[in-house]
C-alpha cells in the first residue's frame, strides 16, 4: 500500500515545494527594486493618466513608472479601477504617449543618513545642490508612516529658547511642540520662520520650502540661515513643479525628521507652507474623484492633515524629539477659513500675524492677544504667567481704547488702568521689536524689563 501511495504522496509534496518557491519570488519581488508588472497608457489627461493591464495588483500609493522616448517618469496611483488605475504624475504628462508601457514598482521610501545635512534636496530625496549624489542610510522610512503610538511617547519637559523676544515671552515653545504662524501674505512669516530657523536650542534643522517662489529658495538658503546651513537639511518644491511634488515635500522632511529624532536629535522641523500642501493635497484628491466639500477641498485633505502633523512631536523613550512649526497662509486675511480652522485644532498653540500691525512698522507683527502656546505653562514660573497675564489686560485696555484717543477723548488721570496701559504698552512694544537678522541670546523677560526701566528713567 505504501508503494501505491508514494508517487501521489510525492506529486503533492512537489507542488506545494512550487507553490512556496512561487510566493518567496513573489515576496522577494514585492519587496524589491524590480518592477513587476507592466501595463499600458490607454488614457492622458492633464493632470493624469490612465494605464490598463495591471489586473488587481496595484494598490492605492504604489508607484507607476513610464518609459517614453528614452525618459523615465513616475507617478502614483490615486485610484483603482477593475483592471485600470488612474496615475497622477510627478512630472507633466507632456512626455507621455497612448500606448507607452507603465512598470508597477515599489513604493516609495527614503533612506536618510546624517551626512545629509547642508544638502538641498527635491521632494523625491534627490540632491539639486550640485554637490554630488548622497549617502543612503540603512533603515528605510516609508513617506505615508503612521504617527507613533500616543502611549509610547515621552512627556514634554523641556523649554525651547528660539531667541524672538515676542515668542519667548508671550507664546513660548518647548521641545516637541507643534505650533502654527498664521499669516496673510506680505505680514513677515518668511522673516519670522528664518529668525526662528537660527535658534540654537537644537541639534539640527529640516526645512521644507513648499510652493515657495524659485527666486526666494536661493536667498533664504544662503542669506537667511547663513552659517546654520550646515547643520540644516532643506526639501523644496518650488511653486512650478506639479501638485504631486508639492504635496510630496512636507512627507519627505518629515520622514527626514523622524530619522534624526530617532538617533537621540532634538529637531526642529520647519515646513512654509502647510496652506500649499494643503492645496496640492485639493488637486490630488479631485483628480482621485472626490466631492468638494468646504471650499473646493475634499474630505481626503482633513485627514491628511492630522496624519502628517501628528508624525511630529516628542518620540519614543530614549529618542529625540520634534519641534514642528508650520506656517499656515491665511487666504484673504481671513483666520477662520477651513484649512486654518482645521490646523489650528491640531497643533498645540498659534502665532497669529496681522497686515495691521505690520502696517505700524512693529515687527514681527504678532497679535499678542489672539496669539497662544498650549505648552506656555512647563515654560513660565508662576511669577512670569501673573506678569503676562497683566500684560496682556493692559494691551487689551490700550488697543480697546485706541478709537476713543485718536479723536482727543481720552483724558489722563479718570481711568488708572488706562494711564499704566497708555505709559507701558507703547514701550513694551517698541521692546519687542526685532530685525529680521537680529536673534537674541538674553533672557526676554530680563531684556524687556531693562528697556522699561530704561524709558521710565
């Protein structure tokens, strides 16, 4: 019997051996640089392609290659369809052709090493500083990583000094704090994120330019960081690449930053500007066929947003942590629109500029009163919250009032409160004023007190 039952015995044995040799190819195949299965563009738009012969393999956020005329470009699929899938280029769909072959490959993730800092890099992690190709470090770090594990992570503890008098005094950072500038543009956010970019209350530096003007890229590299270059590693997608670059940026500095906090940095991750990503992030998910829902953005950009920004942060025990602060431009100068609305409810506190201050010459031109740090309180002694809370009640009487003595109404000596806030508040103001170039290394309450004492003498 046992002679009659070996051959089938054997055959089965042979096929399952083949059958697991054929998903380890598979695996191994999935898992590597090789592309796997080819297609065809049957389909160009302008903003998007459609390829067919993909059969079910693809999934949402793999990347599709195609060769055209010798060139390579790539794309993402952003959605699927029974054998069809509809890709959205990194590049413009100009070089593509009906009927051009389209590779599936792997997903894309970056591989970050130390030496990269005082590079520029392109969204994709590619280096257009002209200084040779980069290291490629060993751990790979998926762009669309999930946010840590709100139980894993470390307490925030530690005070963040970033030398603008204006936010060390009334809206102070700490480390592994998130924090928004909200502008209109024009009000000094590029000035303001470059004073803060100086600060020396951190290891290293990730800045992503985010739809910035091609011109300006060069001067805030070069001029603005000056000799903090070095320690700094810059992403940017200027306003003329595509949608799907500028949406990119933001991932990439982050997967950057998240490297550096891992090997033990405290990290300051800066990105200008969230509002732009925000409106790559509109064109990527109307293309995919998604519904307007508040102003022309679909219901995809309210969830990327909390996704990417929960990424930053305090990390794991025994690793470093990320300071994240996101310029958000407000359209039309209105505070309340969604995508600032929205932000707004994620971070942990909020710069508000305004045109009207600015328009007086004080800058940065910070709303003291609709400004906040969430965090203020690990910063502040008890003694120097009870200062800045009556600082804040005689800016209130003095801007409040602001009507009543520009036509001659007000009259010294009938309101106590209101003379102490005509006396102070002016000179706490012009105390708060700061250059752009000008980064301060003192203490702001001592520095502020000295120059109100100065004017009183």
């Amino acid at each position: 019997m046992a002679d009659q039952n070996s051959p089938p015995i054997r055959e089965a044995h042979s096929q399952r051996t083949a059958l697991s040799r054929l998903a380890d190819v598979i695996t191994t195949a999935r898992n590597s640089n090789i592309s796997q299965l080819g297609g065809r563009v049957i389909e160009i738009g302008r903003n998007h392609y459609l390829v067919e012969g993909l059969g079910n393999s693809g999934r949402l956020g793999d990347i599709i290659t195609v060769t055209s005329d010798g060139r390579q470009t790539m794309g993402e699929i952003i959605r699927l369809q029974t054998g069809r899938a509809v890709v959205k280029p990194f590049e413009s769909t100009d070089m593509i052709k009906l009927g051009d072959t389209a590779w599936l490959t792997e997903r894309l993730d970056i591989r970050p090493a130390m030496s990269w800092k005082g590079r520029t890099l392109n969204a994709m992690a590619k280096p257009i500083d002209g200084l040779g190709e980069l290291e490629e470090g060993l751990r790979g770090y998926e762009r669309d990583r999930p946010p840590p594990l709100p139980m894993t992570l470390q307490r925030i503890s530690k005070p963040v000094k970033t030398g603008v008098r204006v936010i060390d005094m009334f809206t102070p950072l700490c480390c592994g704090q998130r924090i928004g500038i909200f502008a209109g543009s024009g009000v000094g956010k590029s000035s303001l994120l470059s004073m803060l970019a100086r600060g020396q209350s951190v290891d290293s530096v990730v800045l992503a330019l985010v739809g910035e003007r091609g011109r300006e890229v060069r001067d805030f590299l070069d001029d603005v960081l000056g000799n903090q270059k070095q320690r700094t590693i810059a992403v940017v997608a200027s306003s003329a690449e595509s949608a799907m670059m500028r949406r990119l940026a933001p991932h990439t500095a982050m997967c950057i930053a998240e490297y550096l906090r891992d090997e033990g940095e405290d990290v300051l991750l800066i990105v200008d500007s969230l509002t732009r990503y925000a409106h790559a992030s509109r064109e990527f998910g109307l293309a995919a066929g998604e519904p307007p829902v508040a102003r022309g953005f679909p219901p995809s950009v309210f969830s990327d947003l909390p996704r990417l920004l929960e990424r930053s942060g305090p990390g794991e025990e025994n690793s470093g942590s990320i300071t994240g602060i996101f310029s958000v431009l407000v359209e039309g100068d209105d505070h309340n629109d969604p995508i600032a609305d929205t932000i707004r409810g994620i971070l942990d506190g909020h710069i508000v500029l305004e045109r009207g201050i600015a328009d007086q010459g004080r800058y940065p031109a910070v709303n003291l009163l609709s400004s906040i740090s969430r965090l203020a309180h690990i910063s502040w002694t008890a003694s120097q919250r009870n200062l800045i809370q009556k600082l804040k009640a005689l800016i209130a009487r003095f801007e409040e009032s602001r009507d009543l003595r520009s036509v001659g109404a007000y009259q010294p000596g009938a309101d106590p409160e209101l003379d102490d806030a005509v006396k102070i508040v002016p000179k706490l103001y012009e105390a708060l004023t700061q250059q752009a170039s000008e980064t301060d290394t003192q203490n702001a309450f001592a520095v502020v007190a000295a120059h109100l004492g100065d004017k009183k003498g």
